[in-house]
C-alpha cells in the first residue's frame, strides 16, 4: 500500500522514547516515518527499531543543529518525494489507535482545511495521567486565540505539504518557539482546526526545551505577537498574558491548569 503521509520525527538521544513512539502508530492506512536524528551521542539504527507501518528512513546529522535545522531537511525530503500529507509525532509521546487514519480522513473529506491538529492526553514522563487538554476546534475561534497560546499540540498536527511550498518552513530564529512560531504563520493564511478526539499522549518532560528555557521560550512568543500585532483585544490581552507568563514557572502554569480541568 502506497503512503499518502509521511510522520516526521526529530530525534535526539532518547532511544527508548522513540521506541515506544514508533510502537504506538497502529493505522489502517500506511504511515511512513523519516526520523532525522539531530547529532545523537549514537544515533539509532534501522536494527533498532521495529516499524511494520510503512517506509522507515533515517537521516543522521553529524552535530547537534537544533530542532529547526533538522525539521526543515525533514520536511524538504518529505516534500521531494512527493508525499501529500505531513505528520508530526516527537520521541516519547504515543499515538492512540487509528491516529493518523482519522486525521487523513477529515482532511481528505474537507480540502478547505490545510492543518489538523487533535485532542491530547497530558501524562508525566512516567505516563500517569493527568489531564485532557482540549483546545479549540473551530478556525475562527483558534485564529483568534493564537494571540494568547498556540492552539495546537504541535506533535498531533498533521497538515498537507503545499503549505511548504506557500507558506514555507520552519522559521530558524525561533528556535524555543518555532512551532508556536511557524503554526501561527500558517494559521494566518490557512484554514487549521483541531479533531475533537483524544488521539496522543503527550508527555511532559521537566527536561523538555519548554520546561528548561521556558522564559526564552515565552520571550519568543512575545515576539511572535509582536510580528502580527495590530491594535484588538486578542493581540493586546496576549502580549499582556505572555508578560505574565514570564514569572511563572512551568510546573506551576501545569499544575494550575490541572486544578482548573478537575
């Protein structure tokens, strides 16, 4: 069976979380994976991975570029060879059941829609369960809210790969917010809405990017609005809340939206 999507996955040294992120991908319909390892102490090897999903390729940097570097080789090898759709998974998070399979058919059954993202599981890095993010499901609402947060788990998304050739890739001066960075870009010039279904686990790591540098990351993310500020109560209201965010750590923003979803 011929692969209408390729899932790319940036790798760097978490074997073990990539493991299990390629075990998950259980679809009825092929999924091909492209990892781009991004300058492993030992980058993985085909022998190390069990993939009956569809095509597995690697490619191996020789040093540590950062995730932009490497998503955007990904993404132009995707696009090279001819790959209708784009999916995006991150080593350690898992797909539930059919993932991929009911992101595919929602945007083959609306071409209006060029990105797709979907409900997650929150879990801890020891895969408890914490709680249900929802995000926004409609255009208009997440086009919005974009000014407060981005509107998408960036590991859930999938999106048709002409958004590269008319939006382009991933922006290489953001490097702790280009998925906000890049997703709000697109979200600017195309229809994206997320599945109200819970279809990823997605971990949070206290030695995550976003947990380490969160405040460089929030920082970003003022600039970001900043690029596409105009005088609205959804620019102004972000940019003061993304201020706010500056003092307040990531285990307490986390816990503060577990309290508030029981």
């Amino acid at each position: 069976m011929t692969a209408k999507i390729c899932t790319l996955i940036t790798h760097y040294n978490n074997l073990k979380g990539l493991q299990l992120s390629l075990a998950s991908i259980q679809e009825e319909v092929a999924v091909d994976v492209l990892i781009v390892d991004d300058g492993s102490k030992q980058p993985p090897h085909l022998s190390d991975l069990n993939y009956t999903q569809g095509k597995l390729n690697i490619v191996v940097l020789p040093e540590n570029k950062g995730p932009q570097i490497a998503s955007n080789l990904g993404l132009k090898q995707i696009l090279d060879q001819g790959y209708d759709y784009v999916g995006r998974l991150d080593a350690g998070d898992t797909c539930l059941p059919n993932r991929f399979t009911l992101q595919l058919a929602y945007l083959e059954k609306n071409p209006a829609t060029y990105l797709l993202g979907t409900w997650v599981n929150i879990v801890d890095e020891d895969f408890n369960f914490q709680y249900v993010l929802k995000h926004p499901t409609d255009y208009e609402t997440i086009r919005k809210k974009m000014y407060f947060n981005l509107m998408f788990v960036h590991p859930s998304i999938v999106f048709r790969t002409c958004i590269l050739e008319e939006v382009g890739y991933y922006p290489e001066d953001f490097n702790v917010a280009l998925d906000y960075a890049y997703i709000f870009k697109v979200v600017q010039q195309k229809k994206a809405e997320n599945l109200p279904q819970v279809l990823l686990n997605y971990v949070i790591d206290p030695n995550s990017i976003s947990s380490k540098r969160r405040q460089r990351q929030v920082w970003n993310r003022i600039r970001v609005i900043k690029s596409h500020f105009y005088l609205g109560y959804y620019p102004i209201v972000g940019l003061l809340r993304n201020f706010l965010l500056l003092f307040i750590s990531r285990n307490l923003s986390e816990q503060l939206k577990s309290l508030l979803r029981r």
